[in-house]
C-alpha cells in the first residue's frame, strides 16, 4: 500500500511539474516574440526553453 502512494505522489507531482513548465515557456515566448505560434512550440518543449531563457538571457 506505501508503494503505491508513493508512485502516485511521485506521478502527480511530475504531472504538474510538466504542465507548470509549459506554462511558465508559453508565457515567456508570448511575452518575448508576441507570437501564438512560437509559444505553442516553446510550450511543446517545455522545461528546455525555459532553461535555454534563463541561459541566453
């Protein structure tokens, strides 16, 4: 029974995890390049642009 709570905290936590960061790169690109479609893509890739944001700028 621990094992399983476990996997579901872990589950749920990379979930949001994921979806937070590609948030966080939609709303980055938007405000950056003013473009629905480069935050569509930048959101695609999540985590990787933000870091490639935070290194470049």
């Amino acid at each position: 029974m621990r094992d399983e709570n476990k996997v579901t905290f872990v589950n749920k936590t990379i979930k949001t995890g994921i979806t937070f960061g590609s948030a966080l790169a939609m709303t980055i690109s938007y405000v950056t390049w003013k473009s629905v479609g480069w935050a569509i893509f930048h959101g695609l890739l999540s985590w990787v642009y933000v870091i490639y944001f935070l290194i470049k700028y």
